[in-house]
C-alpha cells in the first residue's frame, strides 16, 4: 500500500439470504428493491486494499455516522496511522 494514501472509499453491497434464515431482516436496495438478507459494509484504500469491514442485517442504513464510524473504531489502527486528524 502507498504510504501516502489518504483517500479512502466506503461503500456496501447487499448480501441475500435464504428465505429460512430467522436472523436476517428486510432492508432497501437500489438494485433489489426491498430484500431479505444482510449488508457488507467496507472501507477499501484506493490501491484497492481492504482496511476494515462490517457484515450487518439489511435494515441498517449505510449512510448512517454510527455506521462508518464503528468500522473506523475496529480497524486495529490501519484508518487512525493513515488519517491521523482522525483520532
């Protein structure tokens, strides 16, 4: 990874789950509509290295500040030692 990296992309995609699974729930998609399932939530560099991630149930928005900020809080340091405006 290039040690001067200091852009970072955030995105999620939808993971659907079998009809039977009692854990996951229904959440918006705007490639499925509405769907049953669960949500991967990353953050990748732009070297296209994966620096943290989060598997949610689908009803969780991803445009939400708890959302991305959970995933900065567990990455072990990585987004802290790149963005250190950010601890």
């Amino acid at each position: 990874m290039n040690p001067d990296t200091r852009i970072c992309s955030i995105d999620s995609t939808d993971l659907r789950s079998s009809q039977y699974d009692s854990q996951a729930k229904s959440g918006p998609s705007t490639r499925l509509g509405f769907y049953k399932g669960y949500k991967l939530h990353l953050i990748c560099s732009n070297d296209s290295i994966q620096l943290s991630f989060e598997i949610t149930t689908a009803n969780v928005y991803d445009n939400t500040y708890s959302c991305c900020k959970k995933l900065i809080d567990e990455d072990n340091g990585i987004i802290t030692n790149i963005f250190p405006w950010n601890r």
